[in-house]
C-alpha cells in the first residue's frame, strides 16, 4: 500500500508523523561528493562512543545509510595500541562506506594515527572536533580545539598532509555563544584540503541540552564549497526536512535517532527521494531481526560483556516498539541466558506473552 502523493509505503508516514501532505517534493540540493566518494543517500549514522560498534553499523548499512562513521578513537591510544583484528574490526578498517574517526590535540599523534588507519584500509578519515565530554575537553581535545582555532587547524594540516583519503571535519557550532566560530573553521579547514564538514547545531557549552539550531549551519554552508552534513535531533523524515531546508545543507547526519531504529536512515533517505523505502519490521519478524543484532553483539564483544553492551539496544528496540513498559521487560533486561533472549523477545514482541494461557495453548 502506498501514499498516492508521493507514492512512498505508509510505513515511512508513520515514522514521520509530523510531515505535512506536500512536503513530500525531492528537495534538489543534495548532492554529496567526499573527494571519489559519492554516497548513494544523503543519511549518514552519526559516530556515538559506546553504541555505533561494527554490529550497529553493520545492521544500519544493511537498511541504508550514505556513510556511517566508527566511535572516536584517541590517535596517541591507537598509535600506542597493538594492532589486533578486534581494532581493525571495531575502527572499520577497510570496510565500504565507513569513516574511521580519530581524535586527538598533538599533530604527531593525529598524522601517525591518519597514516595507521589509510594502512589498515580506512577510505575516509575524519577528524573529532565536536566531542564535549570534559575528560576529552580537558586534555584539549574534540570540541575545546574550536577555542584555539590556529593549534586545529594545525591538526587538521597534520592529518591531511599524512594521507592520500579525504578527510572529513565534525564540530560544533562553536564554543559557547560568545564564540560561534564554525564557519570560519570550516572555511580554513576545507582551505586546508577537508572534504566534507559536519555540524551538530549546537555550541559546546550547550552538551546536549536545548535544541539544535539549524539555521545556524546555514552560515557554514555559504562559508564553504564543500558538502556539509547537518547533525542534532533528526530523528524521522520531518526533522530531516526542516534541518535541511533551515540549513541547506547537503545532507544530514543521524545519531540518537536510529536507537532502536536501525532502519531509520533508509526511511529518511527514501522519503527524501533518494533511495527504495525500506521493510520496517514488526512482530515476528523484529524480534528476529533484534535477536540476531543480539547474538552478533555477544560474537563480537564475547558473552559477559556482549550481554552488557546488548541491553541498551534491547531496551531501545522495545521502547521503540512501544512496548518499553512491557512486564517481562525487566525479564528481559536482566536474562543472563543468551538462548532464552530469543524467545523473549518474540514473546513481547508478537503480543504471544500478552495471551492468557489457556488462549495461547488452544
Ligand atoms: C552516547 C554518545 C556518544 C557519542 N560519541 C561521539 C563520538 O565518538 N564522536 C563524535 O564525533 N560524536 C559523538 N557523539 C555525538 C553524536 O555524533 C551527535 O553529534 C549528537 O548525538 C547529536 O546528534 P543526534 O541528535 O542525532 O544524536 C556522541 C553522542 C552520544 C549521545
């Protein structure tokens, strides 16, 4: 069954509640060239510490995504760090369609580390100058670069001149509200040779509170001829379509959207009318599609820490479906037995545990 206006599955209108009958037109301006790269949708999965690992990744790109970026990792720690398949696996090494993130605040370290990745096969190599976390701001790093503009660019050089890949810029809007300085580091930076810069809409100071204001990226987008990439608070087509017509950017970067979403990206970029829209799972078929994300978390992290790092996404997946306050939630949640996750999750995920027992059993 399809929207007779824009003859889209009804399945991308419920995920996009908010969108107005008419807002449906492929908005034009959204072409995106990294160096050779031409992503084939204008979604990108944003890098999120502890949550986008290579399975999250690896599911998201099965739906559809233009680009998706590896978790940050400290340039000086990789450098250090003995190489292991586990690493390469974790960073995206050489896998299609994946930035590998670096951050980072001597040049020596954010080079080696550019140079370490492009070796492993990195296509894309971005640099972390967004990130707000006081542990990264303290030792000068991620986002607290914006306040020395000279030393970043410094970086942004370093890396650059170390390798033959495009490299990519993600920040913010500036540092707090005295110092919005993205446009004029976007400008120097894609003098220095970066092909593309993402913009969460927010200042550092902000973190994550408020909302992101796009119209502010606007300012980047007539700084620079590169393509950029408007990132905060797109969760569905409506939001996507307001961030890009308030920034008019090239595309639009999504992080905590996709939690429990994996297909999002590709709902978003088909209503953009970039790509087929995507089978959104329901029932039984999302509850083996959330057991089989579980049993690759606990293949590539091991059991004890897999069953950890899972639960997250398997309360993500419920409140999602809407079922975040299911009874056997908390069943789930604590299941310590990684054979019975799978029946859980259909049990909740059908209705099947909702049946009294004499009606499930004739
Ligand atoms: C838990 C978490 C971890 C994050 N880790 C990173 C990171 O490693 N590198 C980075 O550039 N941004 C990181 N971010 C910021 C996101 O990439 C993104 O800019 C931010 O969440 C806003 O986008 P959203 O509203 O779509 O989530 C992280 C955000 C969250 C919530």
């Amino acid at each position: 069954m399809s929207d007779p206006i824009c003859d889209r599955p009804f399945h991308c209108i419920v995920a996009a509640p908010a969108l107005a009958q008419g807002d449906c037109t492929r908005i034009e301006h959204l072409t995106i060239r990294i160096a050779n790269h031409t992503p084939d949708s204008p979604v990108f999965l944003a890098p999120m510490a502890g949550i986008t690992d290579l399975p999250l990744r690896t599911l998201v790109r099965s739906f559809g995504a233009g680009l998706v970026v590896s978790e940050m990792v400290g340039s000086q720690e990789m450098v250090q760090a003995k190489p292991s398949t586990r690493a390469k696996a974790e960073l995206g090494l050489g896998v299609e369609g994946t930035a590998v993130q670096i951050a980072g605040r001597e040049a020596h370290w954010m080079a080696e580390a550019a140079r370490m990745a492009e070796a492993g096969g990195a296509r894309i190599i971005d640099i972390n100058m967004g990130c707000p976390a006081k542990k990264v701001t303290s030792g000068y790093s991620g986002s607290a670069l914006m306040k020395t503009p000279d030393h970043a660019l410094s970086l942004i050089e370093a890396v650059v001149n170390a390798v033959s890949v495009p490299v990519t810029l993600k920040t913010r809007l500036g540092w707090d509200d005295a110092m919005r300085n993205a446009p004029q580091l976007a400008r120097r930076a894609q003098d220095a040779g970066v092909r593309m810069v993402t913009i969460h809409g927010r200042t550092r100071c902000q973190f994550y509170k408020g909302s992101a204001d796009w119209s502010a990226i606007a300012d980047v987008v007539a700084a620079v001829d590169v393509p950029v990439i408007a990132n905060g608070d797109i969760v569905d087509a409506a939001t996507a379509r307001q961030a890009l017509s308030q920034s008019r950017a090239q595309g639009v970067m999504v992080g905590r959207g996709a939690q429990g979403r994996p297909w999002q990206l590709a709902c978003i970029a088909a209503d953009l009318g970039r790509t087929p829209a995507p089978e959104i799972p329901t029932g039984a078929a999302l509850a083996e599609l959330v057991a089989a994300h579980h049993d690759a978390i606990l293949s590539f992290y091991g059991h004890d820490l897999g069953l950890k790092n899972a639960r997250k996404h398997l309360g993500w997946y419920l409140e999602a479906a809407g079922q975040g306050g299911h009874p056997m939630r908390r069943q789930l949640m604590t299941e310590t037995r990684a054979a019975r996750i799978r029946p859980l999750l259909h049990d909740i995920l059908t209705g099947s545990a909702d049946q009294p027992a004499q009606e499930a059993a004739a």
